[in-house]
C-alpha cells in the first residue's frame, strides 16, 4: 500500500494530500530510510513521522483497503513519542 493513503485509512494523518506533502518534506522514514508519498509499506514496516517538535515512531501491524474510525487504530502500535527542540 502506498504510504500516503495507509496514513490517511489508519488516520495518523487525517487527510490524503496532508500525508502526501509531509511526507514529500521528508518528514517521514521507514526503517530509517526517508520515504516519499509513493512509497510501499508493508505490515512490520517502522514508521517515524515529525509532526512539528514530535516525532512518533509506530509499527504497522496490518494493512487494510478501508477500515472504519473505531478501528483504524488497530492498524499500528505507537513505539515512542518523542518531544524535539529546545524545551
């Protein structure tokens, strides 16, 4: 699955081309390799992604077409959060 739409079905990011420009920022990487929208990730694939002075890293644990709210977060696990920058 691409990574821009598996962001977007497991709701770690809420819309499509919000995925699609985080990513071609090269604010996200998968098992430490940047990654861009198009990339393929598949289930145990690491993800780290910087959301302003947050990095979360998460480990896809399946991979589904759709899926619905109350399940999306079945699709990964949170490994860490980590807080960045001066504070």
């Amino acid at each position: 699955m691409r990574l821009d739409k598996f962001l977007k079905v497991s709701r770690l990011i809420k819309r499509r081309t919000l995925a699609k420009e985080v990513a071609d920022k090269g604010r996200i990487s998968i098992n430490g390799i940047q990654a861009k929208a198009s990339s393929t990730v598949k289930e145990n694939d690491e993800l780290a992604i910087l959301f302003g002075q947050k990095r979360v890293t998460v480990r896809i644990d399946k991979i589904q077409e759709m899926t619905r709210k109350e399940d999306a977060a079945d699709m990964f696990t949170v490994l860490k959060e980590e807080k960045l920058g001066g504070e």
